[in-house]
C-alpha cells in the first residue's frame, strides 16, 4: 500500500481523543483512521512526567505496528509533558500548538484562559506557547480534575446541577478575569461545551482543541502531499486496553456519528 494510503494513527488516554477522529471524519471523509484509547491505564493527567513518557512511547510503538503514516497525540496531558520528548518523526502533532494558533487569532482583549488536567496546567505548555505566539497575552490556567469522570460516566448536560455546580466552582473566576478566549485543554472538555459556555458566558470564545487539531492534521496532509487517494469514504479501527463493552456504550457520546468501526482488545504492555 502506498504510503499516503495508510491510515492516519490517533492515541489518547481513554475515550477523549475520539473529538478527533469526529472532527478528522467530517474534514478527512476518505481517510482511514486507527485509533488507540488506553482505557486499562485511563487518566494520564495525575501521573508522573516519566510514567506519561512510558505510556506515551508504548501507544505510538503500537501504532507504528499496525502500519500508519502519521500519529496525533489526542490527549492533552501527552502533547503539554510528553510530546518533544517522543523524538518520532511519524507524531505530526499534539493538541496544544493548534489551540494555540487558534486562540492566538481569536482574542481581542489578549487575556486568554487554559483549562485541563493536573498534568496539562502543571507543565506550563500552553503558557509557553501563547507567551511566544506574543508576550503581551495575560494567560489564567485552572486545572480540572472532575472534568473527565464526569464525561466517562456520562454526566455532560448543561442542565444538570451536578455539572454545572463542578463547572462552576472550576470556572467561576475566569468571568472576573475578564478573559475573552478559553482554551478547552483536554479532549474530553468538549462534551462539557454547553455547561461550560453556560458559566462562563457565550461572549467568551471557546476553542475545541480535537477541533483545531483535526484543521491542523487536513492542512498538514493536503501541503505534504499525503492525504489518501481513496475515494470510498474511510474505514474506522478503533482499539483499547481495557474492557471492550464499556468502550462501546461510551465511544457513541464522542463520536456523534453512524460509522462503522472494528473494536479490539490489545495487551498494550506487549509495546
């Protein structure tokens, strides 16, 4: 097969990286996708800097295995602490730099907040990012850790009091910060986009980071001369490491569409 051909590898902690491959089906319709949730490990935002460089390392090795012509690390905590130390040419992306360039050309008032896990917000990442996209941004970042039990159990809706009192104690003070952008730093966040527009007021910009990074891979692609010759519309192979039923009752809250997918169970400690 030739290499523009192959499927294009996508990998996240658990369930969140699918707002990718949602994205990457309505921008990319002919390309095939084979995706890796490692749901057995699920979160990565609470671990150290060198078990997330472990985890990180065995999900492309399997992905390499399978045969892939680009890798994109859907997962938040690995692009903001792992993703410059993976030294493989075939990771194209994370999801922080296309939040970036997106957020960076949205805000109007330079005060932009970040939201994300524990490991996301410790690093700095975006931070880092926005401070050399221009160095006049005035950057609040927040970590919040319930986010993703709450989108893995199900409890998304912007009516539900649960939901929105955790979003509200999270988000709160970003309204008196007078942000005008709020970077979704984790792919699962976009789930919780009503509740958290809801609480923080839909005059604040909210930049989907699954979103801009499934822009950002099409781009890529199309300028390099990869994108694949396949006009049939693509074909979905989703793998975990964990239970595959729970996957599936779950996968169709991120996924919003009808496609059909292959789903197998991997020993990710063989990579």
């Amino acid at each position: 097969m030739k290499e523009n051909n192959l499927p294009i590898g996508v990998f996240d902690s658990g369930l969140g990286g699918l707002t990718v491959v949602c994205e990457l089906s309505k921008i990319l319709p002919n390309e095939d996708i084979i995706y890796f949730g490692d749901t057995g490990r699920v979160p990565y935002g609470s671990r150290s800097k060198k078990i997330i460089n472990k985890y990180s390392n065995q999900d492309i090795s399997f992905l390499k295995s399978v045969g892939v012509k680009a890798v994109v690390a859907a997962c938040g905590t690995v692009s903001s602490v792992a993703i410059n130390s993976l030294r493989e040419p075939k990771v194209l992306t994370g999801v922080v730099e296309p939040a970036v360039i997106t957020a960076s050309k949205l805000t109007k008032n330079f005060k932009i907040g970040v939201i994300g896990t524990s490991a996301t917000i410790g690093s700095k990442t975006y931070s880092k990012y926005l401070k050399n996209a221009n160095s006049n941004f005035v950057i609040f970042e927040k970590s919040c850790p319930l986010f993703v039990p709450l989108v893995e159990n199900g409890l998304t809706s912007s009516k539900d009091p649960i939901v929105l009192e955790i979003t509200r104690r999270y988000l709160i003070d970003f309204k008196n910060q007078g942000i005008d952008t709020l970077i979704l730093g984790c792919t699962h966040y976009p789930i919780l986009k009503n509740a958290i527009s809801k609480i923080v007021g839909k005059d604040i910009n909210l930049v989907d980071s699954g979103r801009e990074t499934a822009i950002f891979v099409a781009k890529y692609l199309k300028n390099s001369k990869m994108l694949s010759n396949n006009n049939n519309g693509g074909k979905y192979s989703f793998f975990v490491s964990d239970e595959i039923e729970s996957f599936k009752v779950e996968a169709d809250k991120f996924l919003k569409w009808n496609a059909p997918y292959s789903l197998e169970k991997i020993d990710i400690e063989l990579y």
